[in-house]
C-alpha cells in the first residue's frame, strides 16, 4: 500500500473508534474542560409520544394582530424550542391567533412551555439612583423601568430576597439604558468558581452604548432585567469597551441555558400563553416499533448476504463498508442529535441504498476491467476511476433534491419532509466518504496481499 493509503487507513480506523464510542449504549460522552455533550439517541412523537400545546395571542379578542407578527413569533418559538435541544419539533402557526407546538419525548413540559411563552426581553438598567445595597436587595423581584409599558405598575408583586434597609419607592422608575435588541451573540458559561453565568456580546452600536455608559458610571450599579425582573446587580468597575459582557445570578445549568435561549432568539413580538397542553401517546406503539427495526434488521442482513455471494470478496470489502458507513451516520445522528421520525428513518434507510449502488458501480467496472485481461491492481483502479463520474453525478442529484425539500419543510412548516431530507442529505454525503475513500482503501489492501489467481471464483466473474 501506499503512504496515501495507509494514511487514510489510520483516519478511517479513528473515525471508527469515536462512531463506536457515540453509538455505544450508555456511552459517557464527552467532557474536556468547558465542552460536555453527551450521546443519546432522540425519537419522535410518532415512535416515544410527548408533549402537544396549543398557544394563543395574550392580547384582548378585539385587538388585530398582524400577520407578519404571528409569523416572526412562531419562528421565533421554533427557534427556542431547537435552542432547548427539542429537535424536530413540530411548530406551525393554526389560524390567525394560534401556534401549535408538539414537543417529541418531553419529560418536563411545563418548563420548555415557560421558556417558549416568555418575551425574554433584557434591558440594562441604570441604578445609580439607589445605594448598592438597595440595588441588591431588589434581585428576584419585579421593577418598573421607562421602556416599554413604563407607565404600568409591574405584573406580578415584588418580592425581594431580602428585606429592604432603607427608603425605596417600589413605584420608582428605573432608566433602561439598553435593551437586548443589540445583542449579537450568547452562550452560557462558567465562571472561575463553577457557577454557571450568561455571557454576551453586543453590536457595534449597543458597544458604544455601553463604553460610554460604563465609562461615566464608575462605581455604580448597572443592572440585568429580564421581563421587569431584577437578575443580577453587578457595580461598574471600570469601563467595557469592547462590549462583552457576562450575566451572572444563582443559576442552574438548566436556568443559564433557557435564559440564553431566551435572549439568543429574540423577544417574542407578542406575549402567548398556553390554552391547551396534553400528553400524545406514540402513534405505533411500542410493539409496532419493534416489529419495525426486526424487519429493517431483516432487510439488511439481506443485503448483506446478497452482496456477499454474488460479487464474493469484493462483496465481503463491501459489506464492511456498509456497516462503516452506518455506525457513523448514525453517530452523526446521535451527536447532532437528529430526532429519528419514521420518515428520517426512510431517509436514512434510502441513504444506505445509495451506498450500496456506489459499491455495485464500483464492482461491475472492475470486474470488466478485468474481463477485458487488466491485472487486478489495474482493474481497481480503472473500476473506481470510471466508476466515480456516475457515483459523483447521482449523489449531487439526491443532495439537491435533499436542499429543495429541507427548503419546502422550513418554508411550510412540514417537519415530516424537514426530517426525510436531513438524514437522507447526511446519509449521502457519509456514503460518499464511503466510495471515496472507505471502499477504495479496503479494496487495495485486500488486492495488495490476494495471491490466488483464480478471478471467477474470488471475484464473480
């Protein structure tokens, strides 16, 4: 074998060794300092049942509501509810007034509910008014700033974690300096002592803001407000002028990660609240599943034995390629994760076919080459190169075919094709690893230590 080879050789076996590890059951996943993301596989609402709500304007039945509104809430609620890690979830507007929301596999719905009906708005607030103890002192609870409905008492009473030592009018109004319409990124992370906090960074404007703010505001209180509620009061050291930020609080990594969602995809254009909510049973049941993935298993152990005795030691080489390819496609599922509906299961079942049709395409040029008296190392080589044209044209035919409907899904809500045309196009593009570079690879170290010279019988002919 080459150097080339026996390179890619060594990729191939280490992309194998992490496909095993995600695939694995109860794999630990992977934790490396500031990285933890752990391997498991998601189902749909039509294989595990979940989480079905029904969500509605908060606004008075005479008040008109644009279009273009209930359009940007509910892309806004779809993207939130991705942020929550609840792929695949179906969100699509109902009437004019109405989204519906099927969470796949929820265990807690109140809590994804109460981030996706939130406004999220964040405003920074100006306390420079106030001592730093009575700025503290108003953490958890509820004020009244001049953006937005200033002139409304807050909605819900205030309720400080502690008792306030001095003087403050609760009706006081507190000058919002900024709000979070100028922020350009957000990520949760932890500080020097573990405590999990929500860092940011804002526009070109909202920076100069608050260079400026910061700048004229030494020693004073600036602080964070997410929906009129105080969450952190933290004193201006010195300046910021580079508009980076963290937002720092009592938080659980479950409490940092939803704020973050809430920020990161906009406030809601209007408040929703939830009219239904109900537990959805899975539509096969578990015994139609399992009926299911025995069939699957069937078919492709089929395949499997078909190859293996028809294109007989190139059909072996194959075979391993197959189960290559899948153990990484579906890591890539496990590690993204991509919830498996039963049509993302078609998809990638459909993927796996392209896989096998490169193989065949591969095979039946070399065993020509070697009808026509190439040697064999010849054969391989004039198989896969004019083999490769075909494979290359039909792969790049599914993957925009797979674009145009990922684009039909996102532009009419239908989830069902969104989730055929991501495991189909993922599917693809591993099955092109697989002619590119797992098949080709296998086949010259087999035919670099083959030493019968009896073709028909190892290679069909």
């Amino acid at each position: 074998m080459s150097q080339r080879s026996y390179y890619l050789l060594i990729i191939i076996a280490v992309v194998l060794a992490l496909a095993i590890y995600i695939v694995i059951p109860n794999s630990p996943g992977i934790h490396a300092g500031s990285f933890n993301k752990d391997f498991t596989t998601r189902l749909g609402l039509d294989l595990v049942g979940g989480v079905q709500a029904l969500l509605e304007a908060d606004l008075p039945a005479n008040t008109p509501i644009e279009a273009g509104a209930m359009d940007a809430a509910t892309g806004i609620v779809e993207n939130r509810v991705n942020g929550l890690g609840l792929t695949e979830a179906m969100v699509q507007k109902a009437g004019e007034r109405r989204i519906v929301v099927e969470l796949p596999g929820e265990t807690d719905p109140e809590r994804a509910l109460a981030t996706i009906q939130q406004t999220g708005l964040l405003e920074f607030v100006d306390m420079s008014t106030i001592s730093q103890n009575e700025a503290f002192n108003l953490v958890e609870s509820k004020i009244r700033t001049d953006f937005g409905q200033s002139s409304q008492l807050p909605t819900a009473p205030v309720t400080p974690t502690q008792s306030i030592t001095s003087t403050l009018p609760i009706s006081q109004t507190f000058h919002t300096i900024m709000t979070g319409a100028d922020l350009k990124n957000v990520n949760v992370t932890t500080s020097q002592t573990g405590q999990y906090q929500v860092a940011f960074t804002l526009s070109s404007n909202g920076a100069k803001i608050f260079s400026d703010f910061t700048g004229a505001h030494i020693n004073d209180v600036l602080a964070i407000v997410v929906d009129k509620k105080v969450i952190s009061t933290p004193t201006i050291q010195g300046a910021i002028p580079n508009g980076e930020g963290v937002i720092t609080g009592k938080f659980t990594s479950e409490e940092a990660n939803n704020l973050a969602v809430q920020l990161r995809y906009g406030s809601l254009p209007i408040p929703l609240k939830v009219i239904e909510i109900r537990t959805v049973g899975p539509t096969l049941g578990q015994e139609s599943l399992q009926m299911s993935l025995r069939a699957g298993l069937i078919g492709f152990s089929i395949v499997i034995l078909f190859m293996l005795l028809y294109y007989r030691l190139p059909g072996a080489v194959a075979d391993v390629a197959i189960i290559i390819y899948a153990l990484i496609t579906f890591a890539i599922f496990r590690f993204i994760p991509i919830t498996l509906t039963l049509p993302g299961i078609a998809g990638f079942l459909l993927s796996t076919g392209s896989a096998l049709d490169a193989n065949i395409l591969i095979f039946e040029r070399m065993k020509e080459e070697m009808r026509s008296g190439k040697t064999l190392r010849q054969s391989v080589d004039l198989g896969w190169k004019r083999a490769w044209p075909s494979i290359r044209d039909s792969n790049i035919a599914t993957i925009i075919t797979c674009s145009i409907l990922f684009w039909f899904g996102s532009t009419y809500g239908a989830t069902i094709v969104k989730g055929f045309s991501i495991t189909l196009l993922l599917g693809v593009i591993v099955s092109l690893f697989s002619a590119i570079v797992i098949t080709r690879v296998l086949m010259e170290l087999v035919t670099r230590n083959f030493k019968s010279k009896n073709y028909s019988k190892w290679f069909g002919i």
